[in-house]
C-alpha cells in the first residue's frame, strides 16, 4: 500500500465517519465493509438482508458492520417521503405523468433502487458518504445525487478526478509524489465554466484528500497564447475563459492558464514561457479541455510512467458520493471508501 493511501486512511481514522455502502449483495463491497471495520477508518453501514448477506459471506467477519434493511427498517417511510417531495412536480418523460404518484410509490421505488435509498440516508444526515457502482452503472450512482443531493454552494458542475500517485523512486517533475488530474471520467466536452468549476472541485480534492497544497494548471496545446484554434474548434479560448472565472470565483487558489503539459510541470519550461506565473514549472492539479484529453493523459501516466491512478473521484456534491468501477476489487472499495470519509471532513 502507498504512503499516500496510508496517509489518506490515517487523516480518515481521525474523522471517524460513517459510510453507506448500498451493494450488500456484492461480496467484494462485503469484504471491504469488514477490512474497514478492522482497520477502523470509517464506520459502515451496509444496506441488504442480514442472513442473506451471511448466509453469501460464510468467511467474511461481519462483526461490527450495521447492516440495515430497508424493507425493515422503521425510517424507510420518512425517506420515501423525503424522495416525495424532493421530486414532487417532476414529470417523467416516458410516460408523461408524475415521477411518483404518492409516499407508497416513492417507498416502493426505493426498495428496488437502494442507491437511491442511501442517497436518501445521506441528505437526512443519518451518514456522512455513499459508495458505490461495484454492480451498478455510474448513471444509476450518480442520478441519486443529482437529484435529492445536489451540488455544493456555488459549484453546478459534478466532475470526476484521479489521484496520480507516483512509482517509488524520485520523479524531478513531480516532487510531492502525488498530483491530481481532472476530469478524466464524466464531463465529455465541458464548456468554459463548468471547466472553471472541475478546476475549484480538483482543487480541493488536492488539499483536502491528496493531502498537498494545490497549483491548478488549465491544460491546452497553447501557452498563454502561443496556440490557438478559434477559427475551428475554439478550445484555446475555452481555456483561458475558464482560467478567468475560476480565478474570479476563487481569487484564494493558486491557479493559471492557459499551459502546454511541459509548461506547467517543467521549471525550465516555465520560466521560458511563463515567467510571471506561481503555477508554470511547479503544478500538481491538471485540469484537462475534455475528457479525451483526459482520459488518455491518465492511462499514458499509468501506464507509461507507472502512476497508481486513485479514482475516479467524484467531486461536485454537496455531501460525499463516489462511484466504483464495476470491474473493482475489494481493495479498490475499501480505498474509495477512505476517499469518501476524508471528503466528509
């Protein structure tokens, strides 16, 4: 385990958060409840039925997890209320008539979707983050969110980002041993103020869960207007939008834009093309035009350079939500739900 992931446990373990876990049917999610317990970085409550969950983990030490049903449980109707009148007025596209009917709809709706239901169990306050996506798709760990959730104060953008965390051994480029890069998962083409907003989100994923003081860097093939595409695809100008309105919204971060990569992480390169910049040469927050950029900018580090890519992150919320790859293993849930409980603070 990296120095960074321990950290992130240790900082967690002082939090003492309690995390829902709404996949009790999936037993890699189970082995993760119970290694969290054991470790003790964050409290966990896992949604299913107790003896079904036993009876499919006879291994597993299920001592010290809360596992609560909701079809038994004595809040599920003061959540299918809340869901009532959170969406109360929403009509639903298909068949044209209301998202739900009355209280019992919502009820029975939640009982078939229980990410829904611990998103439900977030916005009450009863937790203090949501995993999942182990067995369910993104949309269906992120529609809850966006709809009785919603997004924190002054941030209408929900994003992902990746923790790079680096191979053993010195990388000149890369001193603190860990960066930030965003968004490499969610938003396909985002516009300059949802850029802006990836860029305030990543930010403080970088201080408050890398655990490193952030110098955002807005990414693109032009420094500072050595490039520029306007009369095709307008991207170079996007970047410098976003730079403005996130350095308005947020004059406290450190933060500049527009760089190429070498510009932004090459001292050399920076003092050359950037000399007045505090983020040219020494940046560790990545902020990418798009996901393509995004997306092949991470696996190249990985797997060229060998970084562990921590993530995605969902950032954005107003309250803690994270999605898991279907693909994850026991591992990778239990250092999501670490993630989770430190974005709790």
């Amino acid at each position: 385990m990296s120095k960074i992931l321990e950290n992130i446990k240790a900082q967690a373990k002082l939090l003492n958060k309690r995390i829902v876990l709404p996949e009790g049917e999936d037993s890699r999610v189970v082995v993760a409840a119970s290694e969290t317990v054991k470790e003790g970085f964050a409290r966990v409550v896992l949604l299913g039925n107790p003896e079904e969950i036993a009876k499919a983990n006879p291994t597993v030490d299920l001592n010290g997890i809360e596992i609560i049903d909701p079809v038994t449980y004595d809040k599920t109707v003061t959540y299918a209320e809340m869901l009532y009148k959170a969406r109360e007025g929403k009509i639903n596209k298909k068949t044209g008539l209301p998202e739900y009917a009355d209280v019992d709809a919502a009820k029975a709706s939640i009982l078939k979707d229980y990410t829904m239901y611990a998103a439900l169990m977030l916005k009450a306050g009863d937790v203090d983050g949501l995993v999942s996506g182990a067995c369910h798709s993104t949309a269906n760990t992120l529609r809850p969110g966006l709809q009785v959730i919603k997004t924190a104060p002054g941030i209408n953008t929900v994003s992902s980002s990746f923790i790079m965390i680096a191979p053993d051994g010195e990388n000149k480029y890369n001193p603190d041993g860990v960066c930030v890069f965003a968004d490499c998962a969610i938003n396909i083409e985002p516009d300059a103020q949802q850029i802006a907003d990836i860029a305030i989100s990543s930010a403080e994923t970088a201080k408050n869960i890398a655990l490193i003081e952030p110098r955002v860097a807005m990414l693109s093939f032009s420094t500072k207007g050595s490039g520029n595409d306007d009369k095709f695809f307008k991207s170079v100008p996007k970047m410098q939008e976003a730079t403005r309105l996130a350095k308005e919204a947020r004059p406290d971060i450190i933060l500049d834009g527009e760089f190429q990569f070498d510009a932004a992480v090459a001292p050399e390169v920076g003092k050359l093309k950037a000399p007045d910049s505090k983020v040219a040469g020494n940046a560790n927050v990545f902020i990418f035009p798009n996901i393509n950029a995004g997306n092949i900018g991470y696996k190249i580090a990985q797997r060229f350079g060998g970084y562990m890519a921590l993530g995605p992150i969902c950032q954005g919320f107003a309250k803690p939500i994270n999605d898991l790859s279907r693909g994850c293993s026991s591992d990778d849930v239990i250092a999501v739900i670490a993630i989770t409980a430190l974005q709790a603070q």
